[in-house]
C-alpha cells in the first residue's frame, strides 16, 4: 500500500448520493432562507422541506429557463435558491438565463447537478461536457468532489460561499472509494494533495480520484512514486498547487470523466504553459458523445471503453515520464 | 375613473420632460433603441411619478415596488426617468453607452441605482418578475409589511392582501415570441402573484418588421386569459387610462390572479422621423435629425 497524506484513509467504495442528502438536511437548518427550485427532479433533503417547510418549495416543472431565472429573483430578495436536475436540462438547457438572470448579477443561486459521462440513461443524459461548457463563464465556483466525505464538506461549504455555486455529483459513475477521513478540511478554491510522488503527479477530479489511487498502487509494485493532486474546486482553480506538483515532477497526467477539450486537463495545460513548463497527458473521454450502460459491471466497461480506468492512467503516466526525458525537463 | 384634470396634465408634463431627457441622450449617444423606448414613454411615466411606492431616499428600500425593464434595451426611457428621482445625477443623460457609465446599453441592476433587473436577454424578465413576486408572498407570509399600498386616490382602501411591495413588469411585443414568457405565465398563475403586473408595451413593430408578420401574437388577451391572468386593454398613450388601469389593478390584490395590461402603442411616439418608418435601432445620422425634431417639439 502507498503512503497517503494525512487526512487520507482509503476505504471501500460508498455512493456519494447520500451525502448531498445529509449536508442538506444540515445547512437548511443552518439557513432557514434556503428555498428548493424544483424542476420536476426532485432535489436531496426535498423529504426534509416537504415535512418541515413546505411554504421554501417553488416548483416549476419541466421548465428550466423559468426555474433558473425563478432561483435569480428569489436570490435577488435575499434567498438562497437550489436548483436541481441533471446538467444537460438545469444547465445546458438554462444556459443564457444561467448567464444573464444569475451571474451577471452574481446572484446567490446554488445549482446542483447529476452528471456523468457514463450510466443508464445515454447519450441524452450523460453529459461530458459539463465542465468545459460551464468553466468559462465568469463569476462560477464549480465543484467536482472526490468522495462521500469530500462531497458532504463541499455541500456545507458551497451553501457558507455567498455567490453561485455549479455543484456536480456523478451519480451514475460507479461508487468512488471512501477517501477521506471525518476531520478532512475541505476549502474552495484549495486542491488537496493526496499522495506525494516525485516520478509522475496524476491531476484528478471527481471520480477519476478512485482510478487514479488505484493507479498509483499499480505504478508503486512497479517501483514508480507518482502522486495525486485532488482538484475539487474547479474553478477557481488552485494554480499554486498545480505548479507546486509540475515543478516537483515535470510528469503530469491529467484524469477527468468528461470531454479532455476544454475540461480540467485543459485548464491545468493552461497553468503549466504559462507557470511551470511540464510534460502532460490529458486523459479523458476523447471528443464524443456517451452511451447507455447498465448501472452494473457495465459502467465499468463503458468506463474502459472510453480509456478512463486505473489501466489507461498507468500507461499515461509511463508516457508522461517517457516525454519528460525527451523534453529534458529537470525536477525541482 | 378619478383622476383630477390636474394629476392627468402634470403627469403629460412629466412625460415631455421624460421625452427631453431621451432626446438629451440620443443628442450624446447618437444611437439607442429609438422605437421601444418612445413608445414606452408615458408607461414609464405613469409608474415612476405616480404608482410606484419608492424611497427618493434610498433606491435599494426593501419595501419598494419593483421594475422589471424585460426589454431592457428601452433602458433610455427609465434612464431619463432617474435623474428627476435622484437616483443618478443629470450628467449622466449624456454618459448613455459611454464606457464606465451608470448608463449602460441595457438595463444593469449593479450599474444604476434604481434599475432592478439586468435585461438584455429577451424573455426573460416576466420570469423574473415572477421570482421577485413569488419571494415577496414567501415573505410577507412570515414577515407581514409595514406599509399599507395606496394611491392618491383609494387611500382608505381597504386591500384582502396587503403585498409587502408590487412587481411590474415590462415586456416587449415582440420579445413575446420566446416561449420562456409562457413557462411564466404558468407559473405566476400557478402560484396566484396577483402582486405581479404584467404590461405589455404592444407597439406592433420588431426589428425585422410588423409583430404579426414575423411571428403573430394575436389573439394576444386571449392567450394571456387562457393562462389564468386578469387582462386589460387600453391606449399605451393615454395618461389617463394608464394611471386609471394601473389603479384598478390596485384594487384587486387579493384576487389570487396576476394582471396583464396590454397596453397599445406606437413604435417611435413623439418623435415623428422615428414614429414614420417604425425605427428600431437610432444611430449616427438618423440621430442628428431626430434630435433636432425632438428639441423643436420638447425644447
């Protein structure tokens, strides 16, 4: 087994479905101004409102241009709106009323979303582009965490942040590994090292994290010490951390679930172009669009299909360290 | 209804000087929304000097009633409304566009103080409006308001719901055609924002030409009825019968039913070089002599 960092105790794999769950549960609490903008999705903690307050349900049905600009006014007077659904309708169908009706105003909107590039609902459902369609759009935090407990903090965190919030939960992916422990000290915008390793960084997200820890473990019978660098907060991006990694090793893999064009590789690509000249390898789906998939084994083999498992990132990481020889990069 | 003589005149007053502040802008900018923003003039103009319940004092009072400009590209309307509220300075008549200014192209509710929603984006605004009627009923719920609503003319009015403020809202005709103004419609019926007044400033004309050539709207109260709203025709150029409407729907908060004024205007109202070929969009040139009329009409 490799040697973690601390606040890291791998475990086995735990759906992160639950945890929104109860981090809703526990903010609305907390903020008694939180209102639930359903779009006929349901929301997590919607149980919780129905029992406890009913009169914080706006429902707008399959409507999700109305539901975005709905959640921006009621943020205008002074509520902090959640809306729910999957990416491709709360955002993508939503996307100029995102833009004109919630950021421009910078409006206190928190707007959660299943999305995968993987699961049972296809081509339709499963969106690969999530991040790169939503990172360029100013004024944004977008999270992607890596576990149930990463999950849980970041919910907390999002509702304390005064601004609007993209958060990702990859609920048809197969369930991550329980990476970290109960004392964890999640911060937006801060990326958290996992591992240290002084051969190759794997720079993941999401569910990546889990195939990249499973990677690492391949790489380590093998004698390589390769770290992980956890990018939960998307945007803003923890720049420092990535040039801290690059300039430590110079190898750089890069693992996502979605679209490698305009995706968190590219964002790191951008850093180490201008910061911290690295060799990189970008894994992630490869221009296209999803598939079905059987929320069984098959998820993993659709993973596999797209070159996403701990196999692909292993030999990613081996031509990683093969281009920093022929680039002659030296390490700090 | 009861509108003194003397209310009607000093509000067409009011509308002539809101109609000089716009020249004043177009005199500077030499570009604008020309049409939407004429023809929005004396809706303007009777919301602002007459309706509106609004702290001269503070722009940002929660308890005001809100604007929502859905076509915010007739922002010159309200901007020319500000300065004689004193929300924004005077000079700013001549900083329409300019870089930096409170007056941006479009209506911006971080720009200028007074304007509440950031337009731009056509369709989007009745929802809007929607939002802010929906959080005022969430509110007044566990906060009842303070101050009662009335008018000059129904002070002892006695309302079956006494909304903390009152949301309207702004639409274009043309910007009808984006289906996201019919998802609003459904729900402010569905949520019974009878705090919520639509006015529909109906000036016939979009930017490729004639509404019911490009996209019919019509039959345009029916559909509004058909949605579950209180609907209401009348001249978008009588003072009159915009005050006298505007207070009607006063009287019937509590009706659980939003309202709809479509009011019936002219593209370009009051400055005949625009009024004559419908103008859309006003510059350079076509300015100049629009503004030399303008000055002869309202000095």
């Amino acid at each position: 087994m490799a040697k973690y960092n601390k606040y890291v105790q791998i475990g086995p794999a735990t759906a992160t479905a639950g945890a929104a769950e109860t981090a809703m549960v526990k903010v609305c609490q907390k903020y008694p101004n939180i209102v639930v903008v359903l779009e006929d999705m349901g929301m997590p903690g919607i149980e919780w409102f129905k029992k406890n307050a009913p009169e914080r349900i706006v429902e707008c049905g399959i409507a999700e241009a109305n539901g975005a600009v709905i959640a921006g006014a009621l943020a205008a007077e002074g509520f902090i709106p959640f809306i729910h659904s999957f990416s491709f309708a709360v955002i993508e169908r939503a996307y100029n009323q995102i833009r004109q009706s919630i950021l421009v105003d910078r409006f206190n909107v928190k707007i959660t979303a299943r999305d995968a590039p993987w699961g049972d609902l296809g081509i339709s459902h499963d969106i690969v582009e999530g991040i790169a369609c939503t990172r360029c759009l100013p004024n944004l935090v977008i999270l992607n965490p890596a576990d149930a407990v990463e999950a849980e903090k970041a919910y907390i965190a999002m509702v304390d942040y005064v601004g609007p919030v993209y958060f990702r939960m990859e609920y048809s992916a197969p369930a991550p590994y329980k990476i970290f422990t109960e004392d964890y000290p999640f911060e937006i915008g801060k990326a958290y090292a996992i591992k240290d390793g002084k051969d190759a960084t794997i720079i993941a997200t999401g569910y990546l994290v889990t195939e990249a820890i499973k990677a690492v473990e391949i790489l380590e019978k093998e004698g390589l010490d390769v770290g992980i660098l956890n990018i939960s907060t998307i945007k803003p991006l923890d720049e420092e951390a990535i040039i801290k990694v690059a300039e430590q090793t110079r190898a750089i893999v890069t693992a996502e679930g979605g679209t490698i064009i305009g995706g968190l590789g590219d964002a790191v690509a951008s850093v180490l172009a201008e910061s911290a000249p690295a060799a990189l390898v970008k894994v992630g789906v490869e221009d296209e669009f999803s598939q079905s998939a059987r929320l069984t084994a098959e998820v993993d083999e659709l993973k596999d299909f797209f070159g996403l498992g701990a196999k692909d990132l292993v030999i990613s990481v081996k031509e990683a360290i093969a281009k920093r020889e022929q680039f002659k990069l030296v390490r700090k | 209804m009861a509108h003194s003589p003397e209310v009607i005149a000093e509000l067409e007053d009011k509308a002539n000087l809101v109609r000089r502040n716009i020249v004043r802008i177009f005199e500077s900018s030499k570009q604008g929304h020309a049409g939407g923003t004429m023809s929005s003039v004396d809706i303007v103009t009777a919301l602002f000097f007459h309706h509106l319940k609004l702290d001269k004092n503070n722009c940002d009072w929660p308890e005001r009633d809100r604007v929502v400009l859905s076509k915010a590209h007739a922002a010159e309307a309200i901007y020319a409304v500000l300065p004689e509220i004193g929300y924004v300075s005077r000079d700013m008549l001549d900083k329409y566009y300019a870089f930096r200014s409170q007056f941006q192209g479009h209506a911006d509710r971080w720009c200028t103080p007074g304007i509440d929603y950031s337009g731009g984006s056509l369709g989007q605004g009745l929802s809007f409006a929607a939002g802010m009627a929906k959080a005022e009923k969430i509110h007044t719920a566990i906060h009842p308001p303070t101050v009662q609503v009335t008018t000059a003319n129904y002070p002892k009015l006695i309302l079956k719901y006494n909304p903390a403020y009152r949301v309207f809202c702004i639409v274009g005709d043309g910007e009808l055609n984006e289906g996201q103004n019919w998802e609003a419609m459904m729900f402010a019926a569905k949520y019974k924002l009878d705090n919520l007044v639509c006015i529909v400033d109906y000036n016939k004309f979009q930017l490729d030409g004639p509404v019911e050539m490009i996209m019919p709207i019509e039959p345009l109260a029916d559909k509004f009825k058909s949605f579950g709203w209180d609907v209401r025709e009348i001249n978008g150029h009588s003072i009159r019968e915009i005050t006298d409407t505007l207070d009607l729907v006063n009287n019937l908060y509590g009706d659980g039913k939003p309202k709809c004024i479509i009011a019936h205007t002219v593209k370009g109202h009051g400055i005949p070089v625009w009024e004559s070929v419908h103008l859309h969009y006003s510059r350079l040139e076509g300015t100049t002599i629009a503004v030399k009329e303008g000055r002869e009409i309202y000095g």
